[in-house]
C-alpha cells in the first residue's frame, strides 16, 4: 500500500460509476474489480466496501485505482 498513491480516495465518500464504461469493459474485469464496482454503484463508501470484501486492502485499493483508471470509478471533486 506504501507504493500507491491512495490520496484521492476519501475513506468516508462514495464512489462514482460510469454505468456506460463498466458495461463496456465488464468482461475485462477481474473478481475484485466487479465486486468493487458493484458495492460502489450500490453507494457503498470506501470504508464500507474495504469493509465488506474479504480480499486484502491491497488488492482492492489495486481493483479502485484499475477502475478509476478505465474511467469506471470517478471521485468526487
């Protein structure tokens, strides 16, 4: 975790989906990024989804930022 930059990512916020982009790449999904991208376009919050995926905090903060960067996820300004 101490190699990411994890500074956009308010603990308490929501996650914004792009229901267009998710569908588009949906199949080039692994595991963790559906299970991020369905708790976050449930309005699930960051802690909430940290919360509630077992997987390790690393891997889903690696499944946050793929998301974001395909343009999935975006972060409240």
């Amino acid at each position: 975790l101490s190699n990411m930059d994890l500074s956009k990512f308010d603990p308490v916020g929501t996650l914004n989906v792009d229901s267009k982009k998710l569908a588009a790449c949906k199949d080039q999904l692994n595991n963790v990024e559906k299970e991020v991208a369905g708790y976050a376009a449930a309005g699930f919050t960051l802690d909430a989804v940290l919360d509630v995926i077992p997987d390790m905090d690393v891997d889903i903060y690696r499944a946050l930022i793929g998301l974001r960067e395909r343009g999935v996820l975006q972060l409240p300004a």
